[in-house]
C-alpha cells in the first residue's frame, strides 16, 4: 500500500502517530508527520509503503487525519 502526506498541510495534531506508531512519526525538526525512515519511498520523508501488517493500522490513521492530508492507495 503506498502512503503520500501532504505533509505542507500538517497541523501537528498528533492523531497519526498515535493511530500508526509503527509507521508515522513526528519531524523532530518541523514538528509535522512523517513517514518512518524504513518504510519511506526514495528518502521522501512524506511517501512510504506500508507492509500488509500496518494497512488497517494506516489506514486509520488517514481516516482519523482531521485534515485529510494522508492519502492511501493499494499498489
Ligand atoms: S493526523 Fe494529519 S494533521 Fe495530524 S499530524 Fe498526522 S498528518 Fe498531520
């Protein structure tokens, strides 16, 4: 499953990685989300690919994201 964030319009909230631990994080220097460096697509801290194990968990995440900024497709 590939994972984008649209990480310009993050608020921060927090819901994402709180939701999906294992797959989002907060940028220790930007404070928005990001995805976890082992699952990130070409070093895009904002793209990933999550394993079959962190869909549901993913997914979510991105329906929980107050601005609708993580979007999901299967790959
Ligand atoms: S849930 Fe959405 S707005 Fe909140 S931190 Fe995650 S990506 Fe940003």
């Amino acid at each position: 499953m590939n994972v984008s964030i649209d990480r310009a319009n993050c608020t921060s909230c927090g819901t994402c990685w709180d939701a999906c631990p294992a797959f989002f994080e907060e940028n220790p220097d930007d404070a928005f989300s990001q995805v976890m460096e082992k699952f990130r697509l070409n070093g895009d801290i904002g793209k990933g690919t999550a394993p079959e194990d962190l869909e549901a968990c993913v997914t979510d995440a991105a329906d929980s994201c107050p601005v609708s900024i993580i979007t999901v497709e299967e790959s």
